[in-house]
C-alpha cells in the first residue's frame, strides 16, 4: 500500500461525500426550479431598512416583436438618509402560479430621504407568452455617500477686467 493507493482512496471518499450531499438536496427539494434558483435574498442594509425603503410601484410591458422589456419602478425612500444603488428583483408567473423566470435591474442613481425616485430600464430579454404576474422587491441598496472628489468649474474664456490694475489690456 503506496501513497497512489491511499492518495485514491482518499479521491474516492471526497466523490463519495460530494455524492450523498447532492443525494440529500435532491431528495429535500420540491422541484427542479427549487434545485436551480436560489431563494431570493435580501442586503443587510435592505433586511435592516425595508420598513422606510419600499416599492411604490411597478410597471412592466413586454414588447413580443423584438423581445425587449420595459420596466418603471418608483422606489420611497421614508428613510432619514439618501440612499442608491438601488437593486430591483422580480420573479415572474403564468395564469396558474407556475413560475417562469426572474429579472434583476440596479440603479446608481440616488433617492433623497423623504421622497420617491421613479426609474425606467428597457432591456433586451426573452420573456415568454404565459407571464401574466410579477412579485418585485427592492433586495439591496446602500447609503448614499458624498462624492470624494468635486469639479469646481471656473469662468470659461477670457475676463476682461484681468490684469486691468497691473497695466494689461
């Protein structure tokens, strides 16, 4: 008994283990969808703030000629602070509660505390025939932070009144 020998004995435990967990996900799930998407979660900012940061509305159309979505969401923000990067997921559905899909849209842009920010996305995406329902929910965003860097811009071209008390033009 060499090292090969135990270095495939110890080979065949690791495939053997990896084996039984995905026997026991498998026997555990509902479904192959429950298998294949992950369950929806939510930022800590998001867990910590989803009673001041909300969606207060949601509008989404497919256009069935050239596959592309639109999509309008107006974000509250009754929070004390301004936030952005603001992460919208929705989950889709046929007539019968089957579901069909998810969509994921992000926003940099910022909503001021105490007021809505209405944002629209039109992307190009596969969306089939039976969607009839979505479940959106804001899952992440984050405080929104004052910029490092400020571009003060000065007066553009030339002052008339420069160098006027030193004897220029």
């Amino acid at each position: 008994m060499n090292g090969k020998f135990w270095g495939n004995v110890a080979l065949c435990a690791v495939v053997l283990a990896g084996g039984m967990v995905a026997v026991s996900k498998i026997s555990a799930s509902s479904g192959i969808i429950e298998l294949l998407v992950p369950p929806v979660q939510l930022s800590e900012f998001m867990q910590e703030n989803k009673d001041t940061i909300e969606l207060g509305g949601v509008r989404i159309r497919v256009r069935e000629n050239d596959n592309l979505v639109d999509a309008v969401f107006a974000v509250d923000n009754r929070g004390e602070q301004d936030i952005r990067g603001i992460e919208i997921l929705c989950s889709f559905y046929d007539a019968d509660g089957t579901y069909q899909g998810r969509s994921k849209w992000a926003t940099h842009d910022t909503v001021t505390a105490g007021n809505r920010g209405v944002f629209s996305f039109t992307t190009e995406q596969y969306m089939g025939k039976a969607v009839v329902s979505s479940d959106c929910q804001i899952t992440g965003a984050e405080i929104a932070k004052a910029p490092l860097i400020t571009v003060h811009r000065g007066t553009v071209g030339h002052d008339t009144d420069a160098g006027a008390d030193a004897g220029g033009h």
